[in-house]
C-alpha cells in the first residue's frame, strides 16, 4: 500500500495567502487553526492505493468547533511555555487529524 497526495502549486498558494490573511486579521490567533487547516488540506486530497492499484479517496472528518477546547488549551500551553509548545501543538494536530480520517 502506499499514499498519494495529488496537491498541485496553485492550490497550495491559494491555501497560504488565505491563511496569511486570516492570521493578518486575526492579530495571530489565527496561526494556532492553520495547523488544522493544512492536515485537512492535505489528507483530503490524498488516496490510498492498495497492493491490487484499487485507490481509496481520505477523508479527515474534522472541523471548527471540535477543535475549540484543543486549540484553548495549545494556546495556554504555548503562551506558558513562550511559545516552545507549539511545535508539539502540530504533531499533536496531525494526530488529531488521522486519527479522525476515514477511507472510502
């Protein structure tokens, strides 16, 4: 078996300069939803191609408000650490997000 990303140049730029902007925006906070983001952007666009060539589509089935009290509680990690906690606050997030992919 192996994993296929199918993610082209322009879709990531699109991804980025929406992300910029909303962190912009958002004065920072926005940058602890990004991790979210970008595993669900990529596990979305990823198959699984078993031993037989059969492709099987992945899904990351989470959203906004499930991850609330997980992005509240990084946030305190990150601040009382001075920020040394988000760099384990992503490996967490990709976690999260397979641990909540399905495959089709």
């Amino acid at each position: 078996m192996k994993i296929q990303a199918d993610v082209s140049t322009l879709d990531i730029l699109g991804h980025l300069i929406i992300w910029f902007i909303i962190i912009i925006v958002t004065l920072g906070i926005g940058a602890f939803f990004l991790p979210y983001s970008f595993s669900k952007f990529i596990i979305n666009r990823s198959t699984l191609i078993d031993d037989r060539g059969v492709a099987r589509k992945m899904t990351c089935n989470t959203d906004l408000f499930g991850n609330i009290g997980h992005v509240l509680l990084w946030i305190v990690i990150s601040i009382l650490t001075c920020g040394l906690g988000y760099a384990f606050y992503v490996y967490k997030i990709w976690n999260y997000s397979l641990n909540n992919t399905t495959i089709e």
